[in-house]
C-alpha cells in the first residue's frame, strides 16, 4: 500500500480496493497539494470534531458515497446530516472490509463550529490505530504528550507514524520527539504543522532528530511505502 501525506494532518491510504483519507481538511488548507472537488475516497477516518480535520468529509462523502469513521457523538452528527457514519470510540476497535480500525485516546478538544458560529460538541477526541495487511499505521490526531503514549508502543508494532509537531494547539517538536520515542515506530512523519504562521515549524529539523533513520518529512503529496 501507499500512504501519503498531504499537509497539516491529511493522510491517504492507497490500497488494492481501497482509498482512505484521514481528516481531510483541505478546501481552506493552504498547505496541501490536493482539490476537494477532485479528491476521491471510499472511506474516511476522522480523529476529532474540529473544522480543520472533518474538513471536506461532507462533499467527498456524499460524491463518493463514502463510509465515515468518527467518535460516537462526531459519527452521530455527521449521520443526522446524511453520511454513512459508523461510530467507534477509545479502546473499541472494528474489523472493516478495508481494515481493522481502534481509537486510541488524545489530549486535545473536539468541537465543530457551524457557518453560524454554533459549536456543537462532538465527543471526545481520538487517535487512530490503522491495520491493514498486517502494517500499522498510527495516526495521533491533535494531542499533547501523554504517558500512556509508552503502552500504545508496547502493544502494538507501529509501522508508520504521524505525529503533530506544530506546538500551540498540539505538541511542539521537543514533546513530539519523546512521543516518537515512546511509540516506538519504525518510520516517523511529523504532521499539523505550517499550516498557519501560528504553527509554523521545521519538520526536516525534526525528522532529523528522530532516531537515525526513522524520521521522515514529508512534502505535501509525497508518500512511503509499507
């Protein structure tokens, strides 16, 4: 399979059958490569409620027919609105078609504000453990370091992950690293960052302190193979 990263905390994965993004904000992302209007998945995961992770899921959803994964009260909301939405939440883990998904848990907020202004409370925000063919890939979503972080690396063989570096909202590069660390993934990508001047960072500066060999920054539409 394919996995590629697509700025700030868009992941897509490419499989034989399969096309999955995760948290695809990117109609009002400056930092990515792709069009919402051109942008195809059958499924979508998303780790929390905020606009700038649920994104586009509505319009690549309904073009595409999309299933969404989301926490209960996110899936509960995007479902009254019209998505095939399956509910997950901490700890729970599912075996799809495409793959086994589990919720890990995330410090962060989770919340989607309205045209209007209206903030609709979405659950509890999440990370997200990815297996398929036997390769896992961690998502983190928006989250501070947590100590728990350790546990998460030593039940599960964590091919690849995406860490958020951008400081401000979610852990800062120093944070980030012990979180690689932790985890314990054999290839490390740093994520949610340069997307606005408020978390701006150098991901090559990070890559290049992660364990020799591990960490990768990747460009807007690059991808690595697992």
């Amino acid at each position: 399979m394919k996995v590629f990263y697509h700025g700030h905390a868009v992941v897509k994965v490419e499989t034989d059958k399969h096309t999955i993004l995760i948290d695809p904000f990117i109609s009002e992302n400056g930092n990515t490569d792709l069009k919402a209007d051109e942008t195809d998945a059958d499924v979508i995961l998303l780790t929390h409620g905020h606009n700038d992770h649920v994104g586009d899921t509505f319009d690549i959803a309904k073009r595409n027919d999309a299933q969404v994964v989301a926490p209960f009260e996110l899936a509960t909301y995007l479902g009254n609105k019209g998505l095939n939405a399956h509910p997950m939440y901490i700890g729970g883990s599912h075996d799809f078609d495409f793959g086994t998904v589990k919720f890990t848990q995330a410090f962060h907020g989770s919340s989607y504000t309205e045209e209007d202004g209206t903030i609709v409370y979405t659950g509890m925000p999440t990370g997200i453990l990815l297996t398929i063919d036997g390769k896992t890939i961690y998502h983190m979503g928006d989250t501070g370091l947590f100590s728990d972080m350790k546990m998460i690396g030593e039940r599960n063989d964590i091919d690849l992950a995406f860490v958020p570096i951008g400081d401000n909202f979610t852990m800062g590069p120093e944070d980030a690293l012990t979180a690689a660390e932790w985890i314990g993934a054999k290839q490390v990508v740093p994520v949610h960052y340069n997307t606005f001047d408020l978390i701006n960072q150098d991901g090559d500066a990070f890559a290049s302190k992660v364990k020799p060999g591990k960490g990768v920054a990747l460009k807007p539409g690059e991808s690595i193979e697992l």
